[in-house]
C-alpha cells in the first residue's frame, strides 16, 4: 500500500468527512472507493469503445435472423 499527500479545498474535506462518517468508514476508505469507482467507470467506456471498434453489421444480422418471428407475448405488448 503507498502514500498519498492529497491537497483538498475545506469544503470538500468536510463533506467527505461528513459522508464517510455517515457510512460508518474512515476518510481514507471513502476516497479510495470514491477514486475506484470513478476508475472502473473510465475503464469500462474504454472496454465498451474497443468492443465496438471491432462490430460487425454483418455478425449482428446473423444473430437477428435467430430470432423467431413470433408475436410478442401478452405481457411484452406495448
């Protein structure tokens, strides 16, 4: 585990004080879930854009042509 020094406004500070004290965590332990959640967000619109770099309209059909054409059932009507 490392260090870090971290510079934040006062206002800030507080309400991370308030809301890690409100869910019963230490300071530390919110910022790092807050910076966590915050990286996993950023990672999965990176995974979702090389997914889609590598679609295929083609593949897509195929898959779509699966599907049974059949009426929606009762509870799936609009």
């Amino acid at each position: 585990m490392s260090t870090l020094s971290l510079r934040l406004p006062n206002s800030l500070h507080e309400q991370i004080r308030n809301l890690a004290k409100e869910e019963g965590v230490s300071i530390n332990q919110f910022i790092a879930s807050a910076a966590a959640e915050k990286m996993a967000a950023l990672l999965t619109e990176e995974y979702i854009e090389k997914r889609a770099g590598r679609a295929s309209r083609k593949k897509f059909q195929a898959v779509l042509k699966k599907i049974p054409d059949v009426p929606p059932e009762e509870q799936d009507r609009i």
